[in-house]
C-alpha cells in the first residue's frame, strides 16, 4: 500500500481550460516479468490520466513498453502493481468473466493486421464486440448499418474480408470498435499495412473520431502518424519520457519544423 495520491488535488490555473473528464487513469503502473533471477520491468510506475476526446500517440523505441501499456489499457494483461480505472471502474476489481465483458462495452480495438472473422460479412464482424454483451441492445443492426457507411463501406455489407482490401478491412475494424460507442478506442500500428495514401485515408476517418469527440489512443513508431494525432506521449524503459500537448497539424504546433 503506497498511501493516497493527491488526485482531486489538480492546481485550477486561472484562464486554464476546465480539463475533460477521466476516461482511463494509471496510477503507479507495473508490469513485472521474471526472467530466470532476473526481473523486468516492462512498465515501470507508469502514471498518467487519458480524458474525454483526447487524441494520443503513444510512441517510443522498441522495447520502450507502448506494447504493455496498450495490453494494460485494453484489459488484455494485467498489471503487477498499481491501479487502472476506466470512466472510474477499477479494473482490477474486475475477475476475468467481468473483465470480458467490460472490455466489449467499454474498449474498441483496431489491430495492425485487421483481426476480423473470414467467415464473418462486413456487417457481422461490425457487431463481433456485441456477441459478448449479456443483452443485445435494440436497434444494434441498425447501427452496424450506420457504422459501415460512415466508414465508407455502404456498399460492401455482405463481403467478407477476403474479399476486401486492406484499407476496407481496417475500415472494418474502426466500425467494429464504435459499435458499442466504447470509452476508448485503442490502436495498435493501425496504418502499418497499409500503403500510404490508404493511412492517409484511414488516419482521415481517426481525425474525424476525434472531431466527434471520441477518446483515441494510438500506439505508432511512425513519426508521420505521431504528427497527425493532438498530443503525444513518448515512453522510455517503461515509463514516461515526454509529454507534447496540442502537437495537432492545424494549430500552433510545438514541433516547429
Ligand atoms: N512476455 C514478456 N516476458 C519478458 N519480458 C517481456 C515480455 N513482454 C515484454 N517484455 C519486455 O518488456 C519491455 C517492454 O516491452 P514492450 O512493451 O513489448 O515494448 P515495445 O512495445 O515498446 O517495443 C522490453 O524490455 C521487453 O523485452
Ligand atoms: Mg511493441
């Protein structure tokens, strides 16, 4: 037990805008593995509060952790210390049957390499994070619906991936994560197999998220993709190295060329 942090504690600068409200908050985050005698500390008290609407990066050197972190965040690992609450829950409250289903209604995923279901048609892998809810909320196929044509793929409801193009397959996935309007929308590499002016297409759709209000986190190793997100969050051995705020393409960017 390490004592309470001063969390509510937040100094209120004058003319500072109000600060959104929490959506995932790490406090002393650690993820240890053992290695022989050895242990590694892939995340290493990792602190940090994500808010609504916000629109990260999370870069970093090979190694630096944005992997475990992503885990963490999406509730895919669990820390070895330390405490993640997502819109207050705190998720290690949660046992594993709970935390399954906390992740289909409150996280979205978008993979590097798609992960949809070959057998499954554009509107059925639109509603794979519904299957694990309890109950089906009404009106959800209508939503799937509304979700591939707002990606685009209006006309390509009963195809299936393999019969898709890459750029359609990860438009795919972003329907599939907003179908349960999730708390966060996590990525991992999500433009890193596509050619890039398809990236450009698909880091188009994220700007758009953001611009609805959507809470978007994105791990990348390309400074391109850094670039076009608001802020950015650069990790080393396993914590925080830097933080940029307000770095977005149209504004008064601190990364002055
Ligand atoms: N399953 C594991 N067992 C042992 N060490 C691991 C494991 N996963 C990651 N690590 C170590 O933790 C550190 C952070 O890894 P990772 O989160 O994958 O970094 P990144 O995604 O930034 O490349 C690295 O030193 C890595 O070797
Ligand atoms: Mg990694």
């Amino acid at each position: 037990m390490s004592g309470s942090t001063a969390e509510s504690a937040e100094p209120a600068a004058a003319g500072a805008p109000v600060p959104s409200e929490p959506v995932a908050e790490l406090s002393n985050i650690t993820r240890m593995y053992r290695m022989g005698e050895e242990e590694v500390h892939a995340l290493d008290g990792f602190s940090f509060t994500f808010r609504k609407g916000e629109y990260w990066a999370i870069m970093g050197s090979s190694g630096s952790g944005k992997s475990t972190l992503l885990n963490i965040l999406g509730c895919v690992d669990r820390p070895t210390g330390g405490s993640y609450r997502v819109r207050g829950q705190e998720v290690a409250d949660l046992d594993d049957d709970e935390l399954s289903t906390f992740r289909g209604a409150e996280l979205g995923f978008i993979f590097q390499s798609y992960n949809l279901i070959p057998q499954l048609d554009v509107l059925e892998n639109i509603l794979m994070p519904v299957m694990y809810q309890d109950e089906v909320p009404e009106g959800i196929e209508d939503r799937a619906l509304e979700l591939a044509k707002r990606v685009g793929l209006g006309e390509r409801l009963h195809h299936r991936p393999m019969q898709l193009s890459g750029g359609q397959q990860q438009r795919v996935a972003i329907a599939r994560s907003l179908i349960n309007d999730p708390a966060l929308i996590l990525a991992d590499e999500a433009t890193g197999n596509l050619d890039s002016k398809t990236a450009d297409e698909i880091l188009e759709l994220f700007d758009e998220l953001h611009a609805e209000g959507k809470t978007i986190l994105l791990v990348t190793h390309e400074a391109e993709v850094g670039r076009r997100a608001e802020n950015v969050l650069r990790l080393k051995d396993g914590n925080i190295d830097s933080v940029e705020r307000g770095v977005s393409r149209d504004g008064e960017a601190t990364d002055a060329k």
